[in-house]
C-alpha cells in the first residue's frame, strides 16, 4: 500500500459511509440446466453524493444516479458493472467503475450507481 493510498483510505474510512458491495457470481447446475446467481457482500466506507443538474444533460446520468467513492485498499474485490451497492438501505446497480490513480497507485474507485426514487 502507498502512502498515497493509505491516506485516501484513512480520510474516507473517517469520514465516510457505510456502504455494502455485493458481487454477483453466476454458477450452472447441469442438472436443470439453470444459471444460479449469489451475491457475495464486502463492507466498506465511501463518500456518496448527487450528480448535480448540469451533470444530468446527455443521458448517460440520470436523476437518481449518485456517485460512489471508495478505497481501492478497503476491497478485497474490484467493483465492476452488474454489481450492486447498498447505501443506507437502499440497493443500487453500478453502471461504471473508474479505477483513480496518484502517482502511478491506484487509490480510488469512482463508481456510478442506479437505483430508483424510493
């Protein structure tokens, strides 16, 4: 771990959330011929926030899209599209992860998520 990491992962895990990310894992049982899904849950801390108005423009984020910012060294996992995040209760699709570098580290996933208005 860099010094660089390190310290982004101390300010978020002081100053942040608490966030569950769960990965799907897609298992085929050759008996029914079926796709099973599990998720598996990773707890972190991350800072989470509204796109503001001038960042909806061009559909590629939409109204109730927010953005997630977690540690890279607070995962065992890398996020990655299809996975869900659980922020105070409510349950969210990532839609895209950037991997934030400083100095050739990597420090940060930037991590836009999708749920609905409930």
């Amino acid at each position: 771990m860099s010094f660089i990491s390190s310290r982004v992962k101390s300010i978020i895990v002081a100053n942040g959330m608490d966030i569950t990310l769960s990965q799907r894992t897609t298992t085929y049982n050759k008996t029914t011929g079926e796709n099973t899904s599990t998720y598996v849950s990773n707890s972190a801390k991350g800072f989470v926030r509204k796109y503001k108005a001038e960042e909806l423009a061009g559909g590629l984020i939409l109204q109730h899209d927010r953005e997630v910012k977690i540690a890279v060294d607070s995962l065992s996992v890398v996020p990655k599209e299809q996975d869900l995040v659980t922020v105070d209760s409510k349950q969210y699709q990532i839609i895209s992860v950037e991997t934030r570098n400083a100095k050739g580290a990597n420090c940060m996933y930037v991590i836009q998520v999708r749920g609905n208005a409930n």
